[in-house]
C-alpha cells in the first residue's frame, strides 16, 4: 500500500529536478513512507522530459508523464491526480521553492488530524514586494469570497486525503481554488500549515502580474459555475424576469399617460418620440433572449461533462 503521493508539475525545470527527486526520496526514506512521486512534464522546451526518463530508470517510486504541448497547472495536476494511488496526495511546484521536508508533517495533518485538505502557507516570502504585496490583496479578496480561511491559496504545496483528488476535476487556472473546488464538493476540513519558502536556486518564475488579474477571472468562473452549472435558468431566468417586467412596466406607463392625456385634452406627445419608449423596447427584448439563453443553457448542461483538456505523449513506471 502506497501511504504517499507526491505530484509535480515540471515546466522547463530540468536544473532542479535531481535535487528535488533526491531531496523527497531522502525525506520518504528517513521516515519509511511508502511513496510514489509523479512528475508530470508540461510541455517543456528544455531536457525536462530526458531529465525525468533518467532519473525514473534509477528509481521505481519515480514516475513521469509527458504531455505533448504546454496544457497549463491545473491540467497537470489533474493528470497526476487521476494516476496517484496513495492515501494522502501532496502537490508542489518542481522550482525547490517549496521544501520536501514538510511531507511529514502535512501527512500527520491529514492521517491523525483528520483534515480533508492542507494548505501551505507561505508566511515569511522570499520575492519582491511587486509580488507580495498583489499575492496578499488577492488571498484577501478570495478569502472574503469563498469563505476559507486561508491565507495562501496559491501555495503549490498542499495535502490532500485520495477521495478527495478523485472527487473534483482540475480544468482551465482552477489550481489555485481546488480547496474551494474541494469544499464545494463535500470535504470542508480544511487546514493550514505555515511552510518554508525556499529562495530560487534556478532558472526564473514562470508568472508575470497577469497570473493575478486572470486569478480574480477564475475565481469569478469557479464561483459562478458551482452555484448555476446545474441551474443556469435560476441565473438567466432572474435577469430576464427583471429586464422582462421593467419593460412591460415602462410600456403599460406610456399608455396610461397617453390614454390619460387624450381624455383630459391635455397635449400628447407620440409614444415612439419618447426616449422611454425605445429603452422600454430594448429591455423586453433583452428580457426574452436571457430567457432563452436560459433553456439553452439547461438543455447544454443536463447531460454534459468536462473533457479531459490535454493529451500524454508518452509515460514513464506506470503499471496501468
């Protein structure tokens, strides 16, 4: 029986790679951990994949998945989740910025703590203050959000329980938000542990600012799609209903005026030449397209599930 898995998305990391195999076999071994890491090679531009086939051949916990373009975090993860066999499941990035010898202890969190999740959080930094400071204002914005207290929910190194990775699908940016992805699936014990962050030994960081603007967009996504996949007409049909009844109220107005101002002599003004009018006429319209985006979105979703989004090229010590 495995107790641990260890997975690791590898993107142009060929430099570090033998320090961090080496490190994580150290740390199984000193502890007798049964394990598996799984290093999953995201389309890398430079040896990565040699780098990973060699180090496999010399030991058989190693093993290596190779996609054949770059497909992103979260497919990654989702590849290593959908192979990973042991009890608790532990992520992290393959840069060394994350220590290995936090396994132990993100494990006893989830075996005796009974947590379903794990977080790291990275509480002493060792970047700019460009990016610490956007890290803290968005964790802040997301905690505010979801719900979860945490206060890193981008930290790449994280504890699962098995049942949980295989409960949830990583798709699109949703790396940073599987905790939520998790609790919004039924494994709200959600933990935290402060972890050390390693400075960068090589190469450099593969994010830019943008990682944070496209963080806020996913978490709007992620957001919208748990409480509306299942129910889209409860969004739409909402929107169209108050557009709908807006427009029928400012048209049955405009009548009433009319009809008030013909019968008392009054001076009338055409109800087209009436700026109301065309705004009235727009909103009825709008009203009855979310309706029917509405049923559209119901009929797409009722019987639909999320392709695999990424293709394997070749792998490496798998049995299966």
């Amino acid at each position: 029986m495995t107790q641990i898995s260890v997975v690791v998305p590898v993107f142009n990391e060929e430099e570090s790679l033998p320090e961090l195999t080496h490190w994580i076999s150290r740390v199984m071994d000193t502890h007798g951990f049964s394990y598996e890491v799984i290093l999953i090679n995201d389309g890398s531009t430079d040896r990565s994949w040699t780098v990973i086939q060699s180090l496999s051949s010399q030991n058989a916990n190693l093993k290596g998945l190779n996609f054949t373009r770059n497909f992103g975090k979260s497919a990654a993860l989702d590849a290593g989740f959908r192979r990973a066999i042991g009890d608790v499941v532990i992520t992290m990035d393959a840069d060394l910025q994350d220590s290995p010898d936090e396994i132990p202890g993100l494990y006893e969190m989830i075996i005796n703590g009974g947590l379903d999740v794990v977080s790291g959080w990275k509480k002493e930094r060792h970047d700019p203050i460009s990016k610490t400071i956007p890290s803290k204002f968005f964790n802040g914005v997301t905690r505010w959000i979801s719900g979860i207290k945490l206060h890193d929910f981008n930290c790449g190194l994280k504890a699962y329980r098995n049942k949980v990775v295989k409960n949830i699908q990583v798709y699109g940016e949703m790396h940073r938000y599987i905790p939520l992805l998790a609790k919004w699936n039924g494994f709200g014990k959600i933990g935290e542990k402060i972890v050390q962050h390693q400075p960068r030994k090589y190469g450099y960081s593969k994010f830019g600012l943008e990682r944070f603007l496209n963080g806020f967009l996913d978490l709007i996504t992620v957001s919208f799609v748990h409480r509306y996949k299942k129910k889209p007409m409860h969004f739409f049909g909402l929107l169209g209903t108050l557009s709908f009844l807006s427009g029928f109220g400012i048209t049955v107005w405009l009548i009433f005026e009319k009809i008030y101002s013909l019968s008392n002599g009054l001076k009338v003004r055409e109800i087209v030449d009436q700026p109301l009018f065309f705004l009235a006429l727009v909103a009825l319209i709008i009203g009855v397209q979310l309706f029917v985006t509405g049923f559209i979105a119901e009929l797409m979703t009722s019987n639909q599930s999320k392709e695999i989004e990424y293709k394997i090229d070749e792998e490496v010590n798998f049995d299966f």
